[in-house]
C-alpha cells in the first residue's frame, strides 16, 4: 500500500516593514517642500484662471523677478534656521551693502569691482562677528541679530547723510564702470513667445537658481550638511560626537550676510539706486518664506528647495494682487495666515511621517 505525505505548504515570506503600503506615503511626507510645493501650484492656477495678466510673459516676468531676490535670501536663511538660528539683520544686509557699493563709486570713484568686493568683505566680517557673539556669550541669536539690525539701520541713515548729505544714493548709471558690474547683477535675456511681449528673465533669478542648487547640495550630500542638521538638532550631542558646532554655526551666519551681499548688488545693479531703508522690513519675509518651505522654528529640520518655493509662492501672490486689483495690504494677512498654516502644516507632517515608519 502506497501512503502519500501531506506536505504543509512552506509560510509566506515575513514582508519587511519598510516596504509596506505605507512606505512611499511616509517618503513623501518627510520631504519638508511638498507643501509648498502643492500650495505654490494652486496659487499659480488660481490667479492664472483669476487673472488676465498673471500667466502672460510680461507678469510672469514681475513675479519671477520678485521671487529671485526673496529667494536667494530665504534659501540662505533657511540653511540658518535649519542650524537653529536666526539672522534678523538679514534685510538690512541688503541695504548696507549697497549703500556702500554706490557710495564708493559714486562720491569717491572707487572701481566697480573694488566697490563691490568692498561691500562683500564688509558683509562677511558683520556676518562673522554676528556668529561669534552668538556662541561666546551663549546669547539667542534673535536678540544679537536684532541688535545688528538697529545697527545697521542707523548706520545707513546717519553715515550716509553725513557722507553725501542725503539717505540714498542714485544715478549710478553715469559712472564709469557700471555697466560692467551690470553685466553681471543687472542684465537680462528675452525670450520671445509669440507676437506679445518676450518672456524677461534677469540675472537675480539664475543667481537664485544657482544658490539654491548650491544649498541643497551642501545640505544633502556633503559632510557640513550633516553638521548642520546636527547643530540643529541636537546641539549638544553633535558636539559630543565630534561636529565643529562654532565653525558650522559661524559659517552660516556668514553664509547668510554673503548672500545679503549677493541681494543687496542684485538690487542696486538693476535699479541704479539705493535707499538707506532698502531691505528692511524683509527679514521676517525670509523667515516666513524658509518657514512655507518646511523649515521647523525649533530648527534640525527644512529645505533649501522649499524655502524657495516659499519665495515663489510670495513672489506670485504679491504680483497676482496686483493684477486682480485686490487692495495691496492684503499682502500682509495672506503673510501672517501663510506663516500660521505652514507651521500647524508642517508640525503635523513631521508628526504623520514619523508615525508612517
């Protein structure tokens, strides 16, 4: 008699939790852009739909052009807040450097290029001093940046006047020499689209472009990215470990005031002129826009990317009120509910993202 064995089917494989329905949801959840990057769309759409002017070469122009000077400096600032600081002179910054540029060239013809490296030495020392008070003293870096801020605004109006008499500097492009810092900061390509007005895309936004690219390189594939994450994060515990926390906060201020520099030529190379108020008042532009972009107020977490497309995002709704005919001061609560919303927003999808894994 034949007995035939019952084999017992072999157990399915144990499925690895990191591979689960769950996994690609989570991935996409910890980008820290991704809600930026949705609101940014629908922004878009709706003054696109909403508005005759907004999606035509010439508004796309505006607002592009808007977006490229935010930009740069909440990309800057967004490394900063992802360090666990704050650089509220970011916007003086601005005005300082080209105060000093114009001033050299104008009133005591300095050459272009000595006004401008100028300026960029004097920004990197207000940026390495800032850091160093910071980590000496052990002081918040929204109190001695709030300082330097005040600083620098009275220097601008009362150095300035007592320089040339007056609180701003124009007319640059009589003196010798700017059209080739123009070339530079100032210059433009058209594209033409059709039989309307060509499609103007200025230097200040392949300059955004470019730092953004920088950014997030540095930030996701080199070892000072992981010292700033940590210095962040855990401040302590990465000194602990062995990450240069003074060197790597320092240099973020000073990255920060370089990039104040780069907005503050950008600015004065496009319009010929510059103010002793230039710049002012957009600090907390930066943070809100760094703060859209995914950046946590607690800092060890953000995104170059994102706070780019925070600069994006204000760049068009700035402009699309503009051209819906809305009443400008509504810039200023469209601001304050963006800045509200992207810190509940975010707060829950590092939350939901961590619950994910």
């Amino acid at each position: 008699m034949t007995t035939t064995a019952t084999e017992e089917a072999p157990a399915p494989p144990e499925q690895d939790e990191r591979v689960g329905r769950h996994a690609g949801l989570a991935a996409i959840l910890r980008r820290p852009e991704v809600g930026a990057l949705v609101a940014a769309i629908l922004i878009a759409i709706y003054f696109a739909v909403s508005t005759n002017a907004f999606a035509k070469p010439g508004g796309i122009s505006t607002w592009l052009f808007t977006s490229s000077q935010i930009g740069i400096m909440a990309v800057a600032v967004s490394l900063l807040m992802i360090g666990g600081e704050f650089d509220l002179s970011a916007g003086a910054m601005i005005g300082t450097t080209g105060l000093t540029t114009g001033i050299l060239m104008s009133e005591y013809g300095v050459n272009v290029w000595v006004a401008i490296l100028a300026a960029l030495v004097l920004a990197i020392l207000i940026g390495l001093v800032n850091g160093i008070v910071v980590m000496r003293t052990g002081l918040p870096s929204f109190i001695v940046t709030l300082g330097t801020f005040f600083v620098l605004q009275g220097v601008n109006l009362a150095v300035t006047k007592i320089l040339i008499g007056k609180v701003s500097v124009s007319g640059l492009q009589r003196v010798d020499g700017y059209v080739q810092g123009q070339q530079l900061f100032g210059s433009f390509v058209k594209i033409p689209l059709g039989s309307g007005l060509p499609l103007t895309i200025y230097a200040a936004t392949f300059w955004w472009v470019g730092v953004t690219v920088a950014a997030t390189w540095v930030l996701l594939r080199t070892r000072p990215g992981n010292w700033i994450f940590a210095v962040g994060g855990a401040q302590t515990s990465a000194r602990q470990v062995g990450v240069p926390v003074f060197r790597t906060k320092v240099g973020l201020f000073m990255t920060t005031a370089i990039c104040g520099w780069l907005t503050g030529m950008l600015s004065l190379f496009k319009t010929t002129t510059v103010q002793s108020i230039t710049g002012v008042g957009l600090e907390f532009v930066f943070i809100i826009c760094a703060v859209v972009g995914g950046c946590l107020l607690t800092g060890g977490y953000g995104s170059p990317l994102g706070a780019a497309l925070g600069a994006l995002i204000y760049g068009m709704v700035s402009q699309g009120i503009v051209f819906a005919g809305w009443d400008n001061d509504w810039l200023y609560a469209f601001l304050g509910v963006m800045l509200l919303g992207a810190v509940l927003v975010n707060n829950w999808v590092k939350a939901r993202a961590e619950a994910l894994r």
